[in-house]
C-alpha cells in the first residue's frame, strides 16, 4: 500500500468509528407510555435521526425535528430535517430552534424527549437571548472564530447569547430526556458539545462578559446591557450543575475521539506500523503543534527513539487559528503546511490533517497530505510557503498542490485527526 493511500485509509478507518448509523441504535432508550419527540442539532444530527427511526420500534410513537448544516440532511420519514447556517448562524437556524423549543414545551412526564447532538449543534440551533437580534449574534460569532479562543471559551459566550444552549433547553422540558451525544470537543464534557442544550452549564455571564474583554470583541451597547444587567443581578443565568430540572435528563456521549484514534491504532498494527497515539486533547496553535510534532518525527528517523520506524504518530482535538492574514486555510492545511517546513522535506515522513467532519474552516475541503517533497513541489510551482502560511492560506497551498483531501459531508464529528508516518 502506498503511503497517500494509507493515511486515507487510516483516515476512513476512524471515519467508520463514529459513523452514527453504526453506533446509535445501541443507546435507544425504550418507547415510552406516551408520545416520543426527537430534537437534535449538528452536524451528525441527520445521520443519527436516520439512525433512529431505522432501529425505533415500528409500533411506538416517534416524531420530531432536527437541525443540521446546509448539505448534510439524509431522508427521514418521520423527523423532520431543517438545514441552516455553519459556522455562522442563521434565520433558518433560528426559526428551527424556536418550533424546536415550542414543540419540547408541550410534553409531559409521560412522554419521552430523545435529544441528538453532536459538533457545530452551537451554530445550528440558533435562538438568540431575548434582546439580542440574529445579526448582532451572528457578528459576534464571526469575531469568535477569528480571535484564537478555545471552542470552551466560544461556547460559554453562545450558551449567554442564547435561548435554549446551556441548559436552558432541559429546563424548558417537564419530560424525561435521554440524550446521545457525538463529541467533537477535547474531553468529552456534554456541556461543551453543542454548547449542552441539555446539560448543566457551570459558567456565568460574568465569565462572558470577562471573555469579551479578553478578545476585545466588538459588543452592540444594547447586547452588553443586557450581558451587565444579568450578571451583576444574577438573573436568568443558565441552569448550573445540581438543578433540579437535570433531575430526569440523561446525557449519554456516545462517539469520542478517543475511539475514533483507538480505530486507527488498529488498522497500523494490521498493517505492521507501530501507532503512537499522542493524545486526543491537542490543543494550541496549529502551527506550534506542529512545530512539536516535527521534533518527534525528526527524532524518531534519526535516532529510533522512542520507537524505531515505521511509526504513526496519532492524534485528535481541536487546533486553533489566530487569523492575521486574508488565506482561506482551515487549521489542518496550517498544521500541516507549518509541519512542512519545519520537516524541511525529511525523506521517509508523510502527514494526513483533516477535520472528521469533512470541512477544514469554511472550505470543501476535509484536509490535506503531506508528503516528502511537499516543498519542493511547491517551488516549483512558484509558491512561497512561507508567505501562504504568514497569510494563513494552507487551502491555496495544498490546493495547488492537488494535496486537499476531499469527502464531502460525513454525517458525523468527533473532530479532528491527524496521522504522522515515519518511515
């Protein structure tokens, strides 16, 4: 096998790991005396309401709707699938979340709520904070995921900016809830994933307000008077751990990372390459990861050390991009085309970056590999690599390159994955 299509088959193999359709139908709870409603959010979000109606008892009662990025949806006979706005949110989402939130409202302790989540459902499931219009919180968004913050840091604004995020869905709910969760953040925490719509959110609005100020991001006056009044007052904050309307949800996190690293771990042995599993909360700027990750590869095809070649190098979590220049790479192309130069064209070290989802920042593309004469192939084609990187342009590069790994939608998110061949 060569190595292109080894990292893309390491890649489908932690694809396969978390693919909702295989993984769902295990975590059904049984039907209800009364009426099930299924809501969801994300970028899974059709794949496991698919799921769902598949394995759900032909007899019991199942409806419901849920929300997914414009070219995710599956068919669905019985829960409805709405397509709105990701990364930032939108009318559509808007309007969803808020019959969403109507329909939740009439349920009651007979019935069932059956909530599906997983990444991008922070987005997707946008009903702003009364006060705050869709384009004041798409604004805010925008400045968020250009800032450098943590996907920890973004959600704690989103669950203060919104009307059912942290929380606030479970408390608008008098039935039980059972909650399967696809986890696209480092630590698997639910209250993290899509922003816990159903899970107890421990930050505050004074958390937000100080996260603001930190980022320096731009406010509407109206928006940062409503943020101030409620944290000096303390007014309508979001449910926090030990409320009592958690007592009846169920929050099951059902795909991680981890288990999607553990697939690819698998399928080397098989192939007779010793993986290194490097951890599955990487964090930090793409660009310095990589910078770490060179050392190792360097390390190990010099010295052996700590394991002789051929090694994998495994890891999953989410990068971030501090955007300073007007590029249109996601934070897999500027992992790799930062580990680029920092390899120098070492021989015998291959590199597959991609998001689990199939989009790398805003682009079509899931990521990109890297081979041995990555650089030199780019010179030859005139591009400066340096250049792309300063202007955080990884897309162009490895576009030019024919390097873009492209899937298209997945259906599914346990974020990213990244594979380092030493050979």
């Amino acid at each position: 096998m060569n190595p292109r299509e080894l990292l893309l088959n390491s890649f489908q193999a932690a694809l396969d790991a978390a693919d909702p359709l295989q993984i769902v139908p295990a975590h059904l709870p049984h039907p209800p005396k009364g009426k099930t409603l299924v809501v969801g959010a994300g970028k899974a979000a059709a794949a496991m309401a698919q799921a769902v109606e598949t394995h759900w008892p032909a007899e019991a009662s199942l409806a419901g709707m849920v929300i997914t990025r414009y070219s995710h949806s599956l068919p669905t006979r019985k829960i409805e699938v709405i397509e709105a706005g990701h990364p930032l949110p939108d009318q559509h989402g808007e309007l969803a979340a808020r019959a969403m939130l109507e329909k939740v409202q009439t349920l009651t302790t007979e019935d069932l709520l059956l909530a599906l989540f997983s990444g991008g459902g922070s987005s997707l499931l946008s009903l702003p904070l009364a006060g705050v219009s869709m384009e004041e919180l798409k604004a805010i968004t925008r400045q968020l995921l250009l800032c450098g913050a943590s996907i920890q840091e973004i959600n704690t604004v989103r669950k203060h900016l919104s009307a059912v995020l942290g929380g606030r869905l479970a408390a608008a709910c008098r039935a039980p809830i059972h909650c399967l969760i696809i986890s696209d953040v480092t630590g698997d925490d639910p209250t993290h994933i899509a922003s816990g719509p159903c899970a107890p959110d421990p930050t505050t609005y004074a958390d937000t307000l100080a996260l603001l100020k930190q980022y320096a991001i731009n406010v509407s006056p109206q928006v940062m008077a409503i943020l101030q009044e409620r944290s000096q007052h303390g007014a309508d904050e979001t449910p926090k751990p030990g409320d009592a309307v958690f007592r009846n949800v169920q929050n099951h996190v059902i795909a991680t990372a981890h288990q999607s690293l553990m697939a690819a771990e698998r399928f080397f042995r098989r192939h007779n390459i010793t993986p290194l599993i490097l951890g599955d909360t990487v964090t930090g700027e793409a660009r310095e990861v990589a910078k770490v990750y060179a050392a190792l590869a360097r390390e190990i095809h010099r010295y052996g050390q700590p394991f002789k070649p051929p090694v994998a190098l495994i890891s999953g979590g989410e990068t971030t991009v501090t955007v300073k220049g007007p590029g249109r790479g996601g934070r897999n192309t500027e992992f790799l085309l930062s580990l680029a130069l920092a390899l120098n064209g070492l021989k015998g070290v291959y590199a597959l970056a991609c998001d689990t989802d199939g989009i790398d920042g805003t682009e079509q593309n899931a990521g990109a590999i890297m081979t041995p004469d990555t650089l030199t192939r780019a010179r030859q084609l005139g591009l400066d690599p340096n250049a792309l990187l300063n202007d955080n342009d990884g897309y162009s590069f490895f576009q030019r390159l024919d390097d873009l790994v492209i899937t298209g939608p997945t259906c599914t998110n346990v974020n990213d994955y990244r594979v380092i061949v030493v050979s």
